[in-house]
DNA sequence: GCCGTCTCTTGATCTGGATCAACGTATATC
DNA sequence: GATATACGTTGATCCAGATCAAGAGACGGC
C-alpha cells in the first residue's frame, strides 16, 4: 500500500454578487473579451460574437479562493464548471483510508468542473490565492442551444483534456520514478509556454506531496528524483518551488523512457 | 522499469463501402435507431430527430475488423469517431522501450477516436471480431451546427469518459495489486449491466497481458490475483476468460480499499 | 531574536510486486 | 494422436520505491 498525504481545508464561498468577487481586471492588466477577466486569448469566451459574450457575461460570476480553500467536493451538486483567471487548483479524489490521488493541477485559463448526472466526482482546492470564473452548467446548456459555438469550444477543452490523460495514464501505469518526475517537469513547462508564460524557470506552486500525490510516488522519491537531476546539472533549484530546466532535452530524453 | 508485453498486429482497411462492411442487422436482432446497426438505445443516435438520423447515416460507415487489427494507429490523421456494435477494442499507448500501457477497453455502444489536432493519440485494435459505425469527423463537425443534439451527445459521452479516466488514474496512482484487480473486474460487470449484459458470469474478451498493461501490473500478478480471489470464494473461474463473481460486496470492499 | 511548525532533504531498512524460470493447459495443424 | 504455439499458473528470487527515522531549512507569531 502507497502512502499518500492528506492535508486539511474548509470553507464553502457562494456565488451571491457580493460574496468575494474579484470584480473587474486590474488597470495594468490587459482586458479580455467579456470584460470580466483579463485571460486575453486563453479565455473560454476568446473569438465568441459579441452577442454570446454578453450572454455569458450574464450568467458568469468571478470569483477569489484562499488557499486551502475548497471550490467543491467529490459528490456535491455539480453546478458550475470554471475557468481559472489566477492562481493554481488541484483536483482530487479520496480512499476512505486516506490515500489521495490528484488527477490535475489547473492553470491560468484552464477550465474542470465538468460533470455528468449532476455530482461533481473529485474535490477542488485552491493551491494559491485564486480567481475563477465560474459559469452555471444549466444555463451553459440553455445557451449552449442559441449559441452551438459554446458547446463545440467545450467539445475542444474536453478533447484536449482527454488526450493529457492517456498521457497521464502511461505515466502511471508504465514510468518508472524519474521518468514520471521528469514527464511532470516537462509538462509543466509546456504548459506555462503554452499560456504565455516561460517554460523556465519553473515556478512549482504545489508542494512536494502534491507533486506526489499526482504522480504516484512518496514525497521522499520525488525530492530524490529533484536532487538526481540537479546533481547531473539537469536542473536548478534555487529554492524548492524555483526550477530551471537546463537540459531540455536530456530531461526528454528521461521522460520518454531512454534515461 | 515495468515490463509490458507488446504483440503483433496488421492490416489496415478502408471504408469504401465495399471492404468489410457488416451490413443490416441479422433478423433476430433489434433494429437501431438508423437502421444500420442493432445498438437499439445504446447508438449514439438514439433518441435523435428522423432527420438528424438520416443526416448521420449518409456520413455513417459500418465496418468489421478481425482480432489484431489495427483500426487506427498513434499519430494517424484523426478522420473519425468509431462507435463499438459488437465485439471488443482496446486502445493503447507505447513507449520506444516496448512498454505499453493500454488506455482503454471499448465494448457494444461504447465511442471512441475523440481526437485533437487531427491525430491520434493511441492505437486502437480489435481484440475480438469486432463491427464499428464509423463517423467522419469532419462531416460530423459540419452536422453539429445544423444539429446541437450532436455535440451535446458528444459531450455527454465525453464528459463520462473524463470521469472513467479520474476514476482509472485514482486506481493506477494509487490502489494495490488486490484493489487495481478487484476494481477491474466490478468496473467491467458494471459497464456489463449497463449496456444490458448480465454483471455475472463475466466474459473477459482480452487476455491476462491485455489486463495488465491496463492496470499497470505485470501478467504473473495479475493471475495470482485471480488465484487469490478464487481460493477466498470471492470469485469462480470456469476458464481463464470465464468470471462468475461469487461475492460483489466483498470483491468491492477490496476494491474501495477495505481489503 | 527565539520558538514552533511545516516542508524538504537525506539516510537506513523493508516489502509488494517485478523478474526469472518452469510447468500446465488449450487450441491448431497435419 | 503427435507436435507446435500460445496463454495461463505457480514458485523462487530480486529490486525500485515505500516506509521509517532524523535533520535541515524556511517562515510566521510574538
């Protein structure tokens, strides 16, 4: 049996316009489509007509999360799904003995909350101070019928989360410790260029146990796995959640199971 | 390093209305909705207007692969979604190494071949005699906007696929050898219920290697597992593909964790 | 500044499942 | 019915990563 740490929470915010709202984009910060955000591109809205912007603009409501903070548990009413605007969230599920497994870490402008027969199947918890944007399923599917461009953007989102399970799944089922360490790394700066941001340095807003509790090791191998790469001068670490990848390539070379 | 056992495989047909297509439905069976298949309730086209129905069947394909055969492979343009009549299909991924992790196990009314930017991201394979309606995908983008009931059943479909994988990554991250087969088995029987099979006695149409590049074990582990169960009454085992589950609660307490 | 708490790292040891090695068992071929 | 070829089961041994244990930083509270 695999260890696995559970850390605690609290706290159920509602969507009532006054209850935490992060209100509109700070001036510095480049405006999105609905006005709302300041997601730019990477927002769920982006390329819509106006006239669907402004109806989902109706039924959005922006909220902030500390961390800790839970968005929703694994059986509760699946109202809403979101869109992250700042911050990270992981999603996970629970064993009754405690085990934990993270299914995903979620980004700026990344959107989970999607659910079937009305109950949502994992947790969502804040990593750090968060904004989302959270726009209610019910109403999401009344427009989804005056505005097909809706569905077929989820239809987008759904694919490309289902492709980077399977890849999730392999690492799981077939990688070895420092392959999955060095596929997450690899992962993560992917998907930080893939948004905008530099693919490195690496800023890692979970902890080692989360780090863990998503790939399928203990704490300890993954700070092992860290410390193996930074003495072959594959990475930097000048603190525990600052990475830079050095060699790129090599650490591919891991990933993909020729380390 | 995880050993997985990679077997052969072949062949490649084209849907040309002549190569291998199944035709109606034999008489003894239930005609589908379009009439092209006898997935009654289970097609993916159940319930939708005559139209649509007919709309989907002049873009619909009906084709048979033989056990081993290839219906697309990793990195193929992505052309079409298949949609499972009878017969089994797994859908895997490998590593340059050899190792192979199967993704998924798709059976009567089950889709899959949701892809993004144009390829695949796994190889998909017939394990037993298998027939598939398969649908364009282009064309059926096309349909979408003429019929929102479409990709709302796209959804719907993916959105349970999503929840199968967060279920499939809890097992593979974090369950035991004696949970990951418990698990594997109670999901098939369900899946079984759920299309209308009886949940017990089981049919396993792939074999013990097929079942452990799913649940990332090897095959010796995954026999003995079946060993155990069996000598604990928890299961029969008439032949290797046979298994009449004596006991669900308790096969599903292991598999929960409380085992 | 000092203390408590939490997270990360490192080392020693243990173990579940992988690996290695036969040996059954079933279907196919001729 | 003998032989070949998979596939499945069972046993012995090994090892990657878990577990156990102890420090080392980092950081907030007062």
């Amino acid at each position: 049996m695999t260890r696995s740490t559970v850390t605690a929470l609290r706290h159920d915010p509602v969507c009532d316009g006054t209850t935490g709202g992060v209100g509109p984009a700070t001036p510095a910060e480049s405006q999105g489509p609905c006005g709302q955000c300041d997601l730019g591109t990477l927002a769920f809205c982006d390329g819509f007509a106006a006239r669907t912007i402004s109806s989902l603009s109706r039924v959005q409501c922006t909220l902030r999360f500390e961390p800790h903070d839970t968005l929703f548990r694994e059986g509760d009413q699946g109202l809403a799904v979101y869109s992250v605007v700042s911050g990270a969230v992981k999603v996970y599920k629970l064993m009754p003995d405690g085990r934990r497994q993270i299914t995903g870490f979620f980004f700026r402008g990344d959107m989970f909350g999607f659910c079937l027969d009305g109950t949502y199947a994992y947790t969502a918890e804040a990593i750090t101070p968060v904004g989302v944007c959270r726009l209610p399923m019910q109403r999401l599917g009344e427009l989804a019928e005056t505005a097909p461009e809706i569905q077929y953007r989820i239809v987008l989102r759904m694919t490309a989360k289902l492709a980077q399970f399977h890849d999730h799944v392999l690492l799981l089922g077939r990688k070895t410790a420092r392959e999955r360490v060095a596929t997450f790394l690899l992962t993560l700066s992917d998907r930080a260029r893939r948004r905008g941001d530099p693919p490195s340095p690496l800023s890692l807003p979970m902890g080692r146990a989360d780090i863990a509790d998503h790939i399928g090791l203990t704490v300890e191998t993954v700070s092992r796995a860290m410390t193996w790469f930074k003495r072959e001068g594959l990475l930097d670490l000048p603190s525990p959640s600052q990475v830079a990848i050095r060699q790129p390539e090599a650490l591919r070379a891991i990933a993909d199971g020729a380390g």
